[in-house]
C-alpha cells in the first residue's frame, strides 16, 4: 500500500505548502513507543531532568524566529500571537525543571511503626513514581502550548515519562521543526532522541493509545475525537488514563446593576475576548447572559460597534472555516435568535466575526431546536441571552454540561458583597473548574494554583493541563512496607540524602 503523504497547508489560501513526512503506519507507530520506552532510564535521574528541560527551553528560544515563520505559514496565527505563546512554552518547561529541582511533587511520606495504634503500622514509605510512556494528542490553536512543547509533554517529561506525539494535521511542519530542536536538546545531556517520539496520521493516533507500552495520554481537541480515543483507552486490556480536553461553552453572567454601571466597557471586553486568536481559544465566552432592558440594551449597542470593527480572520483550516459558516447559519435560522452583527464567511477564505441573541426562556427547555445554541461553536461567535430574571438564568445554567470556566460580571457593590454576587458563584462553581469576577477567560496563565479542566466534556478527568499540578497526572503512588533501608530508594531513606520536602512521622518538612 502507498504511503499517504503529510502536508504543510497554508490557511491563508487553503494551498499545499510542501509534503513534510507520510503518514506512520502501525509498526513505525510500535518503533516509536519501543524507542520511547527504551529512553526511560534515561529520565530517572530528576538533576539530568531538570537540565534537560532547561536546555530545550534555551534550543527553542534560539530557534523562535524560524519557528514562529514556520508556525505563521501553516496556522495564519500571526507572529506576535505565536512569539508570546512559543515564549509561554519556554516559561513553562523552565518552572517544570524548577519542580522537578524541588521535588515536592513526589510526595514523599515516611511512617515509622507505632505498636500503640489500632491497628498497629508497620514502617510505611510512600512516593510517586513515573507511569512510564505517554501519548500526546496536539491541538490545533495552539501549535506551541498545546502542541510538541506544550504543557502535556513538559509536564510528563517533568514527571520522568517519555512522550510520543501525534502531530496535529494543521501544522505538521511545525511539529516536525520542534520535535527536531527537543531530540537536540535531549543529545546534550546523552538522552536518546527516542525520549520524543513524533507521528502522523488518523490511523497512527488510534494505534498510538491502542498500543500495550503506552501507559497514558493526554488529549486537547474535540469532543467527537476525544471521546472516541478516551474509549478506546478504556478498551484496551490493560486500560489505561486518558487526560483528555473536548470541549467547553464558557458562561458569563452578566448582572443588571454590573450592566447598568459599566455596559460600555463590559460590552468592549467581551468582544475583545470572544475573537481573540479569531475565536478560536478553548476558554472563548460562548454563551453570554445579559439581562433585558436598558442597560442589556446599551451593553448589545457597546458589543455590536466593538465586534463591527473587529477585521474577518483566517481559520486554522479551510474545514474549520466551512464548520463555523454552516455552524453559525444554523443558529441565526433559530426562531427568535437575532443577528446584531452577522457572523459568517468572509472571503473564500475568511471568517466574518458576529453575535447573535436569543430569549433566555428559549433556552431552558430541554430537546429543542435551541439547544444547538448550547454547543460549541469554533469561532468568532458567542450567544447572548437575554433575561428578564435571575430564575431564567438558574434554569438555563442547570443545563449546562461541564465547562472549563465560568464567569460573573458584577458590580462594585455587588463585588462588596451586596446582592447575588455569591448565589452567581455558588451557580457557576460546581459547572466549571475556574471561575471568574469581573474577568474574561481567555488567557490561562501559568501558575501554581492554576486549574485548567472541568467536569465532562470540558475533561475527562479532575486533573488540569496547565500549571505545575498537571505533572501529577503522569504519575501514580507506590509504598514501601517493612522494607530494610539498604533497598529503599534514596528519596525514601530517613536520612533524606537528596533533602526532598516531606512528611516525616506525620510532620511536614523542607
């Protein structure tokens, strides 16, 4: 059988830039997850870890005009947009190797016996320890941060795990370019290349979470993909977990005294955040409660002259490009839904930015035509609903699935604690895994008590993508009982010869 050829695409004019690889088949899918598991060992010193991603930040950043070039011709993403998120990339792979230094994360426990409790302990020493080779599933908006150096390679190469790659189909080129300048960065610290694995191909990624060495994967894309592949991890024989990111609606409330005190500005902020990146960021605003009246009224006007001067934009790709126009033509045709500003085509290869509006009441009522309104749509669009009362939104936000943020507009009285500033958050906390006030989403920075996740769709696990935590996720817990100090690993021995915090007989210590 013919291989089938992997190309570079240009969104701009939807033309083949150049053929990068052909498509792995299922044994160069089983070479790369073996060369991955033979690199192991070479992960399990935390000090060549550190230094390891230390220097692939260095090799990426002295790489960043060729490869933000590379990136803007296959993603339109422009190179401002591409520096700051290939230089997040680097930030995040540098406060990895600090964790890594630090050593928290392996949550070390150490009980001595104790006779007198019931039941007696015996001596007990608990750490965490690598799950072994993990698969990563790139996204297409981002072709740095949730891509080849994106938080789920950094954090499980953090985590002492190799990682195999499934390129995204929208910038192959790009993966290609950083998987190369990795394996470098890798050499110099004499860790085989096969520590990086990079595959392409629909097949390859099916065979990749199917395959018996790997032992987890991380996923950010689609609900449709991702569910598929988070069932076949659960398939497998020996199953295995899947960090999977599929998809989110993001809700903002907006309450009427916010609106009556500041709808110019909230209307602005709103449009600015529903077509950054083109409306193509996980965390954009998709569904948005304004309330009736004259306030909502001069917040729509704010949103219509913020979103009329916003330009048409370049897609991903030209299939993203078809989804949002028939996507958003089948909502505006919604009974009651009205379009302020029209979103849709805007050349043969653009999208036009827009809104549309709707009662919240249309919305409440479970297996209509309206609930296409509670999708996502991938794009610069977002729904506004309009409501006359706080019930209307309680009833609309109980139907909501799982989201990754939630956000709440107050005003500042309310932000004092006056009104149903705390009832809104009660509603938004258990639907979403960050919420904000007086915030827009878009923007997840990387931080300690970042939390990147949500219940299902927006994960499929409790876990975050974003944020030193998120090394957690490739690692799993093992004790040692009665076991003579001679054999214990050293980051378990009383003497604490590597100086790891811990908790020691019940004491934290570091």
């Amino acid at each position: 059988m013919a291989a089938t050829p992997v190309w570079s695409v240009d969104p701009r004019t939807g033309k083949q830039r150049e053929q990068v690889a052909d498509e792995a088949t299922a044994q160069e899918v089983d070479e790369a997850v073996r060369a991955a598991q033979a690199a192991r060992g070479a992960l399990a010193d935390r000090a060549v870890r550190a230094a390891f991603l230390r220097t692939a930040a260095d090799r990426l950043e002295e790489a960043k005009d060729h490869l933000v070039e590379a990136a803007d011709a296959e993603t339109a993403l422009g190179p401002v947009r591409l520096t700051g998120e290939l230089t997040r990339s680097c930030f995040q792979l540098r406060k990895f190797a600090d964790i890594v230094d630090e050593g928290a994360f392996l949550g070390v426990v150490i009980d001595h016996p104790d006779d007198t409790a019931t039941p007696p302990i015996p001596d007990l020493r608990r750490y965490k320890i690598p799950l072994g080779v993990v698969a990563v599933y790139a996204a297409s908006n981002f072709p740095f941060a949730f891509s080849v150096p994106g938080g789920d390679t950094s954090s499980a190469l953090a985590a002492g795990c190799p990682v195999v790659v499934k390129a995204h189909p929208d910038h192959p080129a790009t993966s290609e370019l950083v998987a190369a300048t990795i394996r470098r960065a890798a050499a110099e610290h004499s860790i085989p290349e096969g520590v990086l694995g990079l595959v392409h191909g629909f097949e390859a990624g099916v065979e990749l979470v199917k395959h018996p060495l790997v032992s987890a994967a991380g996923f950010t894309g689609s609900v449709r993909g991702g569910r598929a592949l988070f069932d076949a991890a659960a398939a497998r024989p020996v199953p295995i977990p899947f960090h999977g990111e599929l998809g989110s609606l993001n809700p903002v409330v907006i309450t009427e005294a916010a609106a009556a005190e500041r709808a110019d500005q909230i209307g602005t902020g709103l449009a600015g955040s529903m077509t950054l990146g083109v409306g193509q960021f996980c965390v954009k605003p998709g569904l948005v409660f304004a309330p009736k009246g004259e306030a909502g009224d001069t917040l729509v006007k704010s949103l219509t002259a913020a979103v009329s001067d916003t330009a048409s934009g370049v897609l991903l790709d030209h299939r993203m490009r078809d989804n949002f126009v028939a996507g958003v033509a089948a909502r505006a045709e919604l009974p009651d839904v009205e379009a302020p500003v029209t979103p849709g085509a805007g050349s043969e290869h653009t999208v036009a930015p827009g809104f549309l509006t709707v009662p919240a009441t249309r919305l409440a009522t479970e297996g209509g035509a309206h609930d296409l309104l509670l999708e996502e749509c991938f794009g610069p669009v977002t729904v506004v609903a309009r409501y006359e009362t706080p019930d209307e939104i309680t009833a609309v936000l109980e139907r909501l699935p799982g989201n990754l943020t939630a956000t709440v507009q107050l005003s500042s009285g309310e932000a004092s604690g006056e009104g149903r500033g705390a009832e809104i958050l009660a509603e938004l906390t258990p639907i979403a895994g960050r919420v904000l006030v007086n915030g827009w989403p878009t923007g997840v920075a990387v931080a300690p008590a970042q939390h990147h996740g949500g219940p299902y769709p927006a994960t499929t696990s409790t876990s975050t993508s974003v944020g030193g935590t998120a090394i957690e996720r490739w690692l799993r817990p093992v004790s040692y009982q009665t076991t003579p100090e001679a054999l214990l690993p050293q980051e378990l021995r009383d003497a604490n010869p590597l100086g790891l915090p811990r908790r020691f007989n019940g004491r934290l210590e570091n």
